[in-house]
C-alpha cells in the first residue's frame, strides 16, 4: 500500500467519524486530533486486528450467519473510542450506527474515486 493511499483511507475514515459525530448524539468526537487518532486506530485495527478475529471466530460467524462480524466491527470502533482523546460512544445501537456508517462512507468514497479516478496503471496502453 503506497502512503498516498494510505493516508487517502486515513483521510476517509476522519471523515466517517465526522458523519457519525454529526448523526448520532451518543457519539461526542470533539477536536481535529480526536478524529485523526480515531480513524488512525480505527484503520490500524480494521487491517491488523479485524482479519486475525475474524479468522479465529469464523466458527462462530457462520453459526450466526454472520450477525458476530458485526461484533468484531463494534470492537474496532470500540478500540478507537477507548484509545483516542476526546472521542466516546455511548449505547449499543449507537455503536452499530457508527459501524453502518463508517462502511456507508467508505463504500460511497471508494466509489466516487474509483469512477472519477480510476484505476490507472502507469503501463496501461490504449487500444
């Protein structure tokens, strides 16, 4: 993964954060470093952390069809909220709210970049 995307994803995740702060009164995210550390833990957990659960428990995810991937996205955003300043939410429904949401935006920015910017390849040749 190049930095540009990385700090892209950074860039997306902030932004979810922001969206869920705006949606929902259990979540107080207050300060530009809240949000940076936030999304820094949340993008952090969700490619370290999230795949490795998600391996362990995949007896369980099938057994419930699914419904604990859901936990294990919870426990991400939980991570985030517990690690970064100024950041808290407050109540289960909440949590799967800013879960809904953070994959809303993500799916809705990765597709805006992908149909606006592509997926260029610097050898690509035209026909």
């Amino acid at each position: 993964m190049t930095v540009a995307r990385l700090a892209v994803a950074w860039a997306i995740n902030a932004l979810a954060l922001w969206v869920a702060n705006g949606l929902f009164g259990g979540v107080r995210i207050h300060g530009a470093a809240a949000y940076l550390v936030g999304a820094a833990v949340l993008g952090l957990a969700n490619a370290v952390l999230k795949p490795v659960l998600a391996i362990l428990t995949l007896p369980l995810i099938l057994v419930t069809f699914g419904l604990f991937y859901l936990a294990i996205n919870i426990a991400m955003v939980a991570l985030a909220a517990g690690i970064a300043p100024n950041f808290t939410v407050r109540g289960f429904w909440t949590y799967v709210g800013v879960v809904v949401v953070v994959w809303l935006v993500n799916w809705a920015v990765h597709a805006f970049l992908e149909r606006t910017v592509g997926r260029r390849t610097p050898f690509a040749s035209s026909a």
